[in-house]
C-alpha cells in the first residue's frame, strides 16, 4: 500500500522552475517604484504649502485614499 502511493507521486511530472532573469525585472520595478511613489505624493502631499497643481480637485480626488492611509488632512 505504502509503496505503490510512493510509485504515484513519483509518476507525476512537476513542472520545471520558471526562471526570470533580473534584467528582465528591473526597469518595471523602477516603473512601478516611481509610479508608487507619484501616487504616494498625491494621496499624501497635495495639499496646502506642498501643491504643485492649483485648486482643490486633486485633494478632493484623493481625500477617501489620505484617511485610509492615516494621512493628516484636516
Ligand atoms: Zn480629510
């Protein structure tokens, strides 16, 4: 009984390791490091002294997100 469930999952191919070079992987982690980063600055730093757009649409776009996150607001 033992030895013919250790012939089974001998029988059963497992699929090969699948290898990603680092090359291939770096520039989208940059791109979604600078991106993440974009995003934190918005959710986190538009607002008052610290704006780079004018008006309030941003602040607002983004108000849900800055008190999920535990920024100050207001
Ligand atoms: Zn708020």
């Amino acid at each position: 009984m033992a030895q013919s469930a250790v012939a089974e999952e001998r029988a059963v191919p497992r699929p090969a390791p699948l290898s990603i070079p680092v090359r291939d992987i770096v520039p989208w982690a940059v791109f979604a490091a600078v991106l993440g980063l974009v995003l934190i600055y918005f959710v986190g730093a538009e607002q008052g002294a610290t704006s780079l757009l004018s008006g309030t649409w941003v602040h607002e776009f983004t108000h849900d997100g800055r008190h999920l996150l535990g920024f100050p607001c207001h």
